[in-house]
C-alpha cells in the first residue's frame, strides 16, 4: 500500500514538473554579453551599398564632397565581458581614391563623417596611414592600405587601449584611455570601394587567441612574482577559516606557525561560538537536518517559533523586520527546511519526502520569488526515479550541503553578532563582532605582528590590497 503511494506520488509530481522541467531547461547556463556580427542595416551612411549577409559593403556614389562620406556601424556595440575585442576589414576593391577608414566610434557617431573625425571615434585612415581622434587632422601611425589588404581594429578593454593591425601583423596601440562604449565603424568616401567584414565568424589573419592568451599569461607571472610579508599570508589564510568554522584546522594552523593561539570566541548566552558553528557544518554535511535544527533551538529557543511559522521571524523577503536575535535565521531555515526534503529523497523515503514538502515547503511559498524558483527546482527530483543522475541532480550533491552549510553558518555569525553588541557594549562583544564577518583588506595585517617585530600593518595592508586587484584582474581575463 505505501509502495502505491509512493508510486501515485512520483507519477504526479512527474505530471507536475515536466512541463516546467521544459522551460527551465538551459536556464542556469552564463549570460555573456553578444558581440557584434553583421553590419546595422537599419541605419547607415548615404552611398551605401550593403549585401544580403549584412558583411560587406561597398560605396556606390560619386564622393565629390567632404560630406559624401558613408559610414557604417556594426549591429552591436563591443561587448564590456572580454578582455580583449577584435574584427578584420578586407579590401576587396579601393575605388578611386582609396580613403577607406576602418575604426571605433559610439552611438551618437555621424554617419556622413569618417571614422577619427567626431569626439569618441577613432580611425585608422587607407590613404595616409594615418590615425584620427576627434579632428580632420591626423598623425602618423602606419602604413597605407590599398586593396587586397586586410586591416584588423582591436580593443584591449583592460588596458583602455585601441590598436590595429594590417594583414596579420600587429602596428603597436593607437590611442590610449578609451571609455566611451564603442561599435565597430567603417567609413567609405570614393566610388567603388568596397569591404568585407569579418567579425569572428571566420578565422583572423591576426593571430588574436595568441595575443589574449600571452596577456593572460603576463598577469599570472605578475601575480606569482609578487611578494606579501608571511604575517599578511597567515591573516589570511586564519580569518577565512575562522569564517567558516574549521576549528581544528584554524588550531593547527595557528600553532604550526608558531604565533599566538587565536582566542575563544567571547559567547554571550544567545552568541554561537567556534565549536558550535563546526558542529553544525559537520552535522549538515552528515545529513542530520534535525540535529542542525535542535542546536539553534537549544542556543536560541526563540528559533521554535519559525518551525510553526517562517514568518514569524524576520528574514529575507519576510517583508517586515522581526525584533528577535534570530532574525538572521529567516533565510537560513528555509534551506534547512530544503535540506531534510532532499536528504529524505538521499534515503529513497519519497512518502515522507512528499509530506514534508506539504506540511513544510509549502509554507514558504510566496515568500519571495527566489525561494518559490528554488522550491520549484528542488521539487523537480521527485520528478524521476534516480534524481541524483537529472537535470536537477546538483542538489543531491556534496556541493549542496556545503552550500546550506555556508548559509547557516553565515546566520549564526550575524546572530552571534548581533547578541554580543547588545548584551556586552564595546567590550566583550568585540572579539564576537570581529568574528562575525571577514577583516576589511585594510585590517587584516593588524592581527598577528611579524616574528620579531612590529605589525607594519600600513605597508600589508597596502599589499594586500594589490594582490586583491591582480586576482580581480586575472578572474576578468578567464571570462
């Protein structure tokens, strides 16, 4: 009979979830930034040309005036997620006089005027070599172009920097501090000239993976190479595992670097100390729910009220403010909650899985519109009979527990916080309240002074600060 049931629960959460199954399906996969890939039709220069594919263009008038310039944008600007942007012009016939421009410019850009001539444009011009910015008056920068050539415009939006290339080969940074957001442009002004356009869909002549590749490469050299004091590294290395609650590794640490021991935390009686938060990250990564919940309870019986009721404790879209310590908790009980329904499904017990979420889940639903989403996809393992090996199957992963374990453990510092503030003042809070979140940059050299001499936190501090910036640096060039 259970069995039945059972069974008569999967089916209908399966009848239930397929259909959204559908539409979440790809759901969760990186939004990148588009990048161009055709010329912009829908607005362009006079005397123009364009082919059916939207990739070239030629120029059909008679160029007799200094206006009769067409120009051209590509249909997007330059996407701000690379470290480096690139496109190739080919030559396919220089008209009669050759003064094709091939640039940046931004979105306000005349379309009678060359590339280089108008503020926030930049051009490297076929006639003279010459580059423009912001003037009819160009400086030297290359050699000519003429047909059969193929001009490549880059943007090294790290370094701010635009330069250009001429049948594979690199001619060095044209102009330097570029900020506005900028489309690919090409300027056309004597009759005949004609282009095509290469925006990545096939390969480059210029070799651009090498190029990104070696910057890459120079920044994780410029990061190995740099040097921080050993204090400045043990800092570190002990505010994030006093973070997170790794007690006996923080100990061992400490005492194998031969430094002071880092002290108890100061608990008031509602304040969760080292031990327990290590308890709980070790309980929630066995799977005992109920013993995680028992705890917070037993410290702040106060948590009691949010088994009834999710909202009677403040929380993240809770919509009001609770008075209790244990507002932190709001949040932290929902995915509690979420956890003992997928351990109940870890240990294939779908009837008491599928009561919890009734009795349970479902009165957390409208709290906000991120936890009715992550109720949805959680709901989804019932969906399926090994739910470990679906689409969903990350949540019945270690990964999981670990991140509910981040999440109760960030609770706990916030509560503990909070408690030590109001019921010890500026004393013996302190040591709770520095716990409760990692150090500043700025801070965290001043804990543990160098061996035999003083803390020289400033000169740390400041180090510290530019390894920050290179691993910002080096996370933006994986993109």
């Amino acid at each position: 009979c259970a069995s039945r049931r059972e069974r008569r629960a999967r089916e209908r959460a399966r009848r239930i979830m397929f259909e959204y199954l559908l539409e979440k399906r790809g759901a969760d996969a990186p939004v990148r930034e588009p990048s161009p890939s055709q010329l912009n039709t829908a607005n362009y220069g006079n005397f123009l040309k364009v082919s059916k594919d939207k990739l070239s263009v030629q120029y059909v008038g008679k160029g007799s005036h200094s206006n009769d310039v067409g120009a051209i944008q590509a249909d997007l600007p330059v996407p701000s997620d690379v470290l480096i942007y690139y496109y190739e012009v080919t030559v396919k016939d220089a008209g009669e006089r050759g003064v094709i421009a091939v640039g940046f410019a931004d979105v306000h850009f005349r379309l009678s005027r060359q590339p280089g001539w108008e503020p926030n444009s930049y051009g490297y011009h076929a006639d003279d070599g010459n580059k423009f910015h912001n003037s009819g008056k160009g400086e030297e920068y290359g050699p000519p172009f003429v047909q059969g050539d193929t001009v490549g415009a880059g943007i090294h939006l790290e370094n701010r920097e635009i330069f250009f290339t001429k049948n594979g080969k690199k001619l060095g940074a044209a102009f330097q501090n570029v900020k506005a957001t900028l489309f690919p442009t090409i300027g056309l002004h004597s009759q005949n000239e004609h282009v095509e356009i290469n925006f990545g869909a096939k390969p480059f002549q210029f070799d651009i993976e090498g190029m990104i590749a070696e910057e890459r490469e120079q920044r994780q050299l410029a990061v190995l190479r740099s040097r921080i004091p050993a204090h400045a590294c043990h800092d570190i290395v002990c505010s994030y595992l006093k973070h997170y609650g790794y007690a006996e590794t923080l100990l061992s640490f400490d005492q194998g670097a031969y430094t002071e021991q880092v002290a108890k935390d100061e608990e008031t009686p509602q304040a969760f100390g080292l031990e327990d938060r290590k308890r709980v990250r070790n309980m929630v990564f066995e799977g005992d729910v109920e013993g995680v919940r028992q705890l917070l309870i037993g410290k702040q019986p106060q948590l009691a009220q949010l088994q009834e009721d999710p909202l009677a404790v403040g929380g993240s879209g809770s919509g009001h403010k609770g008075a209790l310590p244990g507002e932190p908790f709001g949040d932290a009980f929902f995915h509690l909650s979420v956890q003992q329904f997928i351990e109940l499904l870890r240990q294939d017990k779908i009837g008491e899985a599928v009561e919890h979420a009734r009795s349970s889940l479902s009165t957390f639903q409208g709290r906000s519109h991120q936890h009715d989403q992550h109720l949805q996809d959680v709901l989804a393992l019932l969906a399926y009979k090994s739910p470990g090996q679906s689409p969903v199957g990350q949540f019945m992963s270690t990964a999981q527990r670990e991140k509910v374990a981040d999440i109760i453990n960030t609770a706990m510092l916030e509560s503990s916080a909070t408690a030590s503030a109001s019921g010890s003042g500026s004393g013996s809070g302190s040591a709770s309240a520095m716990a409760a979140k990692p150090p500043a940059p700025s801070a965290i050299s001043r804990g543990v002074p160098a061996p035999g001499g003083s803390s020289n936190g400033g000169a740390a501090a400041s180090i510290l600060e530019k390894i920050l910036v290179q691993l910002c640096r080096v996370q933006a060039e994986i993109r």
